[in-house]
C-alpha cells in the first residue's frame, strides 16, 4: 500500500474536509485567545516558547484524544507552531501503538497519510536511513489503525506550508536511549519534534490531577525514569523524547496542562492532557 487511509476520520475528527478544516482553524484561534491573555497574566509555563518574536520550540509534546476532548490542549501546541511555520522544514512524530505490540520504533513504509484535508508525504529517505541503521524497523502494521500520529496531521496540514514531509515513529517498549538515538539521527535543523501522548487514564478527578501534575513535573525536571506505564499512553516515546531533550540540553514548560472533565464535565473517569514545549536555552 503506497498510500495509508484515514483510520479515525469520523471518529476522532471530522471526515468532511470543510468541518474538519473549520473546527481546527476555530480551535486555533481560541487558542491564540486563550494564551494571550495566560500570557497578559503571567501565568506560570504559558510562554515557554515565547511570542511570535522567539525561535520556535524544537519539541512539543501534545495529546491525542478525540478533538471534543483534547483538541483545546492540542491548539495550544499548534497556535504557537503557527506563528513560526515557515521555520519547519519537516516534522518527525513519535507515539504509542495502542492497538499492536511493538518493540522499538517502527516507520511507515508507505509514501504518504491522507486525511480529510488530503496528501501528506512521508519523508521516505528518512525513513530508509533510519532504517537501515537499525534504529526503527519498516512496519506499517503499527500504523494502521493507530490514532496517535494520525490525529496531529489535520493541525499540521492547516499551520505548515503544503508538502512538508513526516517522519511517523510508532513506540513500543524499549529503553529511552533507543528513542534518543533515533531522534538525534532524525531531528536535524529545520525538524519539528512532536510527541504525541495522552496523560492519566479513568481515574477520579481528584487522583487524575494529582498523578498529572506529578508527569508534568518529570517532563519539566527532564526526568525519564519518573514517568511509569500508567502515568502516560505514550510513556515509551515521552521518556526517549525527555532522554533527547537533556541530551540536547532543551528547555521544558508547561503549556497547558487538563483532565477530559474540562470539556465532558464528567469527573468520575477523566483522562490527562499536556502540552508542552521543549525550547533550545541557546
């Protein structure tokens, strides 16, 4: 299959390509609202990649929920990236396979995701090369029906020039330095890091926000081994990612941090959502 179909439109967002493209446009813009005034305020973590006048952040980490859940925590990833896009050469995305056991990285080897909004390229020598090294295998078995990549295209295809290629890394289990080396290999200048993964899952309100703010403080200390299975979905690809991140030495903030009971108003089993940036203190 040269091609990968759309796994979730419908589901997770919308399959029409108007809808799709005026919730996503309509996200960003609350988003943009909402940061400018956290920002006005001086909220803790709401500029951690700054305004429009600071470099864009190297890596963010963002959730994959359905859009009426975390689509409001995602835009604040997006509004952001919005305002430096004509910096992003290529975006490398890396997140759980929550539907096929894998261990390591596993790429595409398909030459391109549709979605409602149409074609986005796959960065096909990258994916050869990382390869070839042995730092991810070809599989587009994890990919299939997985949603964790799939659902952060339709907010790229809106933010980033057409044709700008990914980079989809699906993460099994496997030690952070295997995620580590295959982003140093991968994020060169001018590519976008984006981790995709959703926080605490079903539990109380009261527990959830509890366990969250405990992940958030890892993620801001840049601390892997802090962050266990149930902490985060894509805990395998959030503690390489951190492994990265001290590597490079990247800054961390908390862009936004929520439980679904934001947008359901149901507390009783709520899920965690993040956003955050991971800037370069050059």
């Amino acid at each position: 299959m040269d091609v990968r179909q759309p796994a979730v439109a419908g589901l997770f967002y919308p399959a029409g390509a108007g809808e799709l493209a005026a919730l996503v446009d309509s996200l960003l813009d609350a988003a943009d609202a909402a940061g400018a005034s956290a920002d006005g305020a001086g909220a803790a973590g709401a500029s951690a990649d700054g305004g429009a006048g600071e470099p864009v952040a190297e890596a963010y980490i963002v959730p994959h929920a359905g859009y009426r859940y975390s689509g409001p925590t995602a835009a604040r990833v997006y509004a952001r990236l919005r305002r430096h896009a004509a910096e992003v050469e290529r975006v490398v995305l890396i997140g759980p396979a929550h539907y096929v056991r894998l261990a390591g990285c596993a790429a595409p080897a398909t030459a391109a995701w549709l979605t409602p909004l149409g074609s986005v390229p796959i960065d096909q020598a990258e994916v050869a090369g990382l390869a070839e090294a042995g730092y991810a295998s070809l599989d587009d078995l994890p990919h299939e029906r997985e949603h964790s990549l799939e659902v952060q295209l339709p907010f790229l295809q809106r933010i980033l020039p057409a044709g700008v290629p990914v980079v989809p890394l699906a993460v099994g289990a496997c030690r952070p330095d295997d995620v580590r080396i295959a982003l140093l290999a991968a994020a060169r200048p001018g590519t976008l890091v984006l981790c995709s993964t959703d926080l605490s899952h079903y539990l109380q309100l009261d527990a959830a926000q509890r366990q969250d703010a405990r992940t958030a403080q890892a993620i801001l200390d840049l601390e892997p081994d802090r962050i266990g299975v149930r902490d985060a979905c894509g805990c395998y690809a959030l503690r390489g990612l951190l492994a990265w991140a001290r590597h490079r030495g990247l800054r961390p903030g908390l862009l936004h941090l929520c439980t679904s009971a934001e947008t359901t108003g149901d507390p009783s089993r709520v899920v965690g959502y993040g956003a955050f940036a991971l800037t370069s203190s050059e």
